[in-house]
C-alpha cells in the first residue's frame, strides 16, 4: 500500500494482533442481531423501517439495516447521500433542515442518480425557497415538513395548524411535491427509565398524527409520517398512524444508549482497538495509545447515572474487565484505571499488549475512523468496510 | 469534481457565501501573526523551536510554522510521519510513547524518506523492544526518553536516576541512539493564572534539566532537552538547560487556549463557517447546520471561568456577535443563542445566513475535517489546504 494513499486497504490483516492502533473493530454478529431485533419489533408494531445511516455512514452496514438495497434510509449530509446514492441506495430523507444554498446539490443527486432524496424544513420561508428553487430547475422536489416533538431542536409545533399549512400550500403551490410530516424525539435521550421512554414515544406519536391530520383537515397531502429515535423506538408499544421510523445507532449501540437502556452493553458492536504504551504503577494507570483522536471528546455518560468515562476497557475477546475503564484521554493517549470507589484488581499488561474499548458515542467515535475492521463469529478480522467522513 | 473523489477540490470558490457548509476556515494573517510571535519569543529564550504538527495536520501550515521546509518537527501519529515526510520533512520526533509493533512502520518511514524520525519511551521493557528491533534491523533508531514533568501522563519521575540510566544503557548497550529527553507539561492547560502558568514552565524546565544532569553524570549523553505545551512557552521566563520546544496548539489558538490566557480571542485563526436552517423564535434560538460533528464534541471550555458553550458566533467579517454562542449542538444541528444571563438581542437573520464558530478545541474541531479553506487579508478564500487525519 502506497504511504499516502487516502483510499482503504484492501488487504485483510485478519488477526487483531497484526492491526494497527487505534483502530475500530464492528462485530458483525451483533450488528446482525440489533438489526434483526429492531426490524421484527417494528413490523410487530405494523411500521416500515428508514434507517438512519448517520451512525454508521458505511455501504455494507446500510445494506444489513436497508429492507432493500435502494433502501428507503436518511442521511444526515448530502456527501453521504452523494456517497449512498452511489452504491444503489435510491429512496433517502436529508434528515436536516434545508439551506436553500444546498438545493443545487440536492438536484444534482436527484438527476445524476435517479434517486428520490427528500428534504425537510420548518418554515415558511424555506419553502418560499424550495418553490422558487423547483420553478427554476423543474424538478417536484418531496418535501416533509420537520414537526417539533418535544422542543428538542427543531420543527414547526405540533398544533400549529396555521404554519403547517401555510408551508404546505406554498410548497404545492410552487410544485414541490409534499411528503409528509418527520419528527425525532431527541429529547428521549435524556431519559433512563423505560416507563418515561414509552411516554416519549408516545407523545412523539401523538405530534405525529396531529401534525398530519392538521395538514389533511385542510385538504393538503400527508403520505407519510415519519419518526424516530433509538430510545422511542425501542420503547415504543403502539404507532398507530406512523408509516415509517428512522432509528440508527440501534444498530452498532453504545454506552449511552446502554445507559438509557435502549440496548445491553453485549449488544454493543463497536470497539476501538488500542495497545498499551505504558504504566504509571504508582498510581494505578495503564497508558494506551487509543486518546479522545480516537473515541471522540463525547462525554455523554457524565450525564447519566453511571459515568463510563471515556469508555470501557475489554480483553480481545471483547469481555470487560471488571471495572476497568478510560478516565481520562489526551489527544492520542487514553490512561486506563480502575473505576474510582472499585476494589477491582489493575490487570498485569505487558507493553504492546490489545485492549478494546467499548465507546460512549458509537456516532461520534465512528468519525474519528475512515474504516471498520469487521470481526465474524471466532474473532478474526473478516473484512474492512469503508466509512464516509465529511459534509 | 467527481461526486465520490475523496481527495480535496483544487478549485477555490472564493466567496464565503460560495462555499458548501459547515466548513473550516483558517485565517492565513492570525496564524502567521501566531507563528511569528512564538518565534521571537523563543528566539530570545534563546531555545530552539519544533512545532507540533497534530494540531494543524497540513504540509502548507507546517511549513509556515517551522524554521525549515525539512523541519524539525513534531508529530502524533505514524500517518501524520508518513504525511510530513513525503512533503519534504526530514526531522520528526514521533512524540507518543513507543509500541513494539510500530517499530517496522518507524523504520520503513526512516528509510523511504531518509528521515530522522525518533521514538520515545518510559521504561526499560520498551528500551528492550528498541533494542531488540535495532539488533535484527540495523538501523540505529534515535530514542528520547519521556519524563514526567507534572504527574499528568506518561514519563519516568524526574529524580528517578536508576530508571533513566536503565532505559538509556539498554539502549545504546542495544545499538539504539539516546537522543535525549523529552517532557510535556500537560498540567498547564488546567491553569489561568500567568504567574501560576509560569511557575509551571519553570517546574517543567527544571525536570528536564534534573533528567539530563542524571543521564550525563552516569555518561551518558543527553544532547536534547525537549519541553513542550503551548501554555508553558507562552509563559516561560527563562529555559535554560532546555534546546529545543514543541508547541502547536498556539499557531492556530482556540477559546480554550484563550481562557487559559495563552491567546487572545482575536488571536484565533480557526472558525467552522454555518448556515442557518431554522429558528425557534419563542426560545431564541437560532439553529445552524454545524452541529458537533463539525465542531467536535469538545467542551473543554466548561471547566473554565467562561463557558463558551460549543463556540462564540461571528459574523462573515469575523466579528463576534455581543453574547452570541451555539449553546447545544446536536450531529449536525447546532443551537445558536444568547449567553444564558445576558441581555444582547438575537440577530434577525434569514435562512441561508453564513456565521463563523470560534471552536473550544483547534485539535478536535480541525479533527473533522479534511481541508482549510485559507482566508486572505480582504476576507476572501485564497486556498484550500488539505488536512490529513487517522493512523
């Protein structure tokens, strides 16, 4: 391989000994069983399924979660619509409210692959711009309207029937073609208790309906009513009058989803792979060379009731050591200890010797990575799959 | 440009307005202005100067920075090495401690390049590996030794005499070169207080000094004293003993840095530029399409006096909007706000709007991107300079 080639390896290092460090390791059989598990949950619930490929911004891992290979799935760039587009996918939400400026980029896609990429936006005024846009180039762009579900972030209120409509009708009006109504009940993140997630879901289902409903009383189209998050999705126990769900770091799972309780640290399918550099015995720390670089600055079980610091420390075989974690990390170096309070024993590492981290953000520590290392069922490295980074 | 290339556009759009976002921007005139005025101050110290090439990641920066096209130079990674060295440097200290397993990767970029390229290390078990590897490799790999200036990472203690001259006997007993010493007084980045930051440098110049006395009067030769944080030379008053410093967060400055006091915020050179997608009027927010994934989840600010949130909010000029901050940020959803207690009025700003972040974190934030668009004096793009990222 040439030293300064950008492109992916080909070749297959298949032991985790031969792998440089830090690198990510996905088990595929876990991504296998998440997947598996979400899709027959939410046919039980009667919902078609639009992954979020957000997470895992990988073509092989798209086609494990798409029903199909042309999808439907959402992105959260346009380069990873760019990206999936290419490798077949056909049917995508751009899960991120529209700048005008990047309608262009939208139709290139559109056209170039024959693709049916949506948009989303909450106001009035991005609408003005998406019909003066589809005057322009001819092309009935669909667009969902982004519906607020818990004043997490963004999305026009619920029962705000004036500002639906005023959007649906400017954008028909233009010859945009309305899709629909999307929500994301980020704010379901915060939460732990699987009661409270439920009530999320719940109200997110509720927003929903009464979004799309709003838009039908007033003779406007609502095909498709689209939510989704891990934690409301996994928790949810009726979606009567949701058509599809756009969950995505269900798939690979991370420590914060475990502390929400969307999924089980087994469930996890992401590690990063590090190697000890050194100790400092005096006071109880193992030095490797996996730092925040590596698993991202995401700090997001400060939060909650069990703070795993920068990750949890496992042996090659993916089992924990008890207690052992990341507590802190410098750019390229992570000091591994024993949780603070734990009486658990330091493990005797030799320097060289592989760790694995179970990750915080299994979102944002994919970032840091242009590659998986995929593992199968007896450990071995089985394939590497690319990653798209970048907007 | 090709949908998919991964390589980084050679055109230059260059107008702000013009360029697809969220982006890096990288004020050509600031970070000259950095480099020029650390350079002095060393000059006068009377130190020699290898910057730390991790945080800036660019052949073009690095040549800014460094005294010579060939270097010297400092790095994080073996792919930052690799990078660097095809682009013409040919003195590096890889500046993370040594794994065995690296050790073929070091030698192929000494070969290839014919580059000075040196490893450090903290324990004998290390110096073993090195040794080992130079016997079957016959190349005389130049090793410093890290010593702990500050109890925050890695190195052996300062005073620990029988340790350094292990290390260093192993090694040239084993055909390796003993290079020198090498600290890092990461502690510094916990302070604000110049006289508090200077006590610090002195600690750190006085450990490396007690180091190399230790080695020398065993007979052993120490010809580098290598120190190193942005904080400490900033601070510095005296460095003698020391040859050499390796500071790199400051050619390119953050709030971080600014709250530490190593900068000013006019200071720093790095902004992400955003568009606005949306705004919930009722809870003053203004929400942009750089969200953490193009900031980083750095929050490094939180720790300090003044929160910053993830970024201060200029305009397309530069200017920082009174009070004005992303207060939340989401994958690709940042909220822009007043700073909670202030009474500054939102900006009335349409969709589509351009804003410029100061980031918390140069090294984080330029993580997530794979090029600069470098600005000129009149505020226009000039360049796109390619960043490189991994292992």
């Amino acid at each position: 391989m040439d030293l300064l080639a950008p492109d992916v390896q080909t070749t297959v290092d298949s032991r985790l000994e031969d792998l440089a460090t830090p690198c990510l390791l996905l088990d595929e059989a876990r991504l296998r069983r998440n997947v598996t598990t979400m899709k027959q949950h939410l046919a039980a619930l009667g919902v078609g399924f639009r992954p979020h490929l957000k997470t895992a911004k990988c073509l092989e891992v798209a086609r494990i979660a798409m029903t199909q290979p042309s999808g439907p799935a959402t992105v959260s760039t346009l380069r990873e619509a760019e990206f999936f587009a290419a490798g077949g996918v056909r049917d995508m939400i751009y899960g991120v409210g529209i700048a005008p400026q990047k309608l262009d980029r939208v139709g290139a896609i559109r056209k170039r692959f024959a693709a049916d990429l949506a948009v989303i936006l909450d106001s009035v005024e991005q609408a003005d711009a998406v019909a003066d846009w589809v005057k322009t180039n001819g092309d009935a762009l669909p667009v969902l309207i982004e519906v607020d579900a818990d004043g997490h972030r963004s999305g026009v209120a619920p029962h705000d029937q004036a500002t639906l409509v005023a959007i649906g009708r400017r954008l028909i009006a233009g010859g945009a073609q309305l899709r629909g109504v999307l929500l994301h009940a980020g704010a379901s993140y915060g939460l732990s208790d699987p009661v409270a997630i439920a009530a999320a879901a719940e109200a997110e289902r509720a927003a929903a309906v009464s979004a799309a409903t709003l838009l039908r009383q007033a003779g406007l189209p609502c095909p498709v009513v689209s939510i989704g998050s891990t934690p409301t999705a996994r928790f949810a126990t009726h979606l009567a009058g949701v058509t599809e769900l756009r969950a995505g770091v269900f798939m690979i799972g991370d420590l914060f989803q475990a502390g929400v309780g969307s999924c089980a640290i087994d469930d996890i399918a992401l590690t990063v792979l590090s190697s000890v550099i050194g100790r400092q015995r005096a006071k109880g720390w193992i030095i490797v060379d996996a730092g925040w670089m590596a698993l991202s600055r995401d700090r997001g079980t400060a939060r909650q009731a069990v703070d795993q610091g920068y990750g949890l420390v496992c042996d090659l075989a993916g089992k924990s050591y008890p207690d052992l974690m990341l507590i802190d990390a410098n750019q390229e170096h992570g000091i591994v200890a024993v949780r603070p309070g734990s009486d658990a024993a330091l493990p005797e590492l030799p320097i060289g010797a592989r760790l694995r981290i179970l990750p915080n953000h299994a979102c944002a520590t994919g970032a840091q990575h242009d590659r998986y290392h995929v593992l199968d069922d007896s450990g071995a490295v089985s394939a590497v799959w690319p990653r798209i980074n970048g907007w």
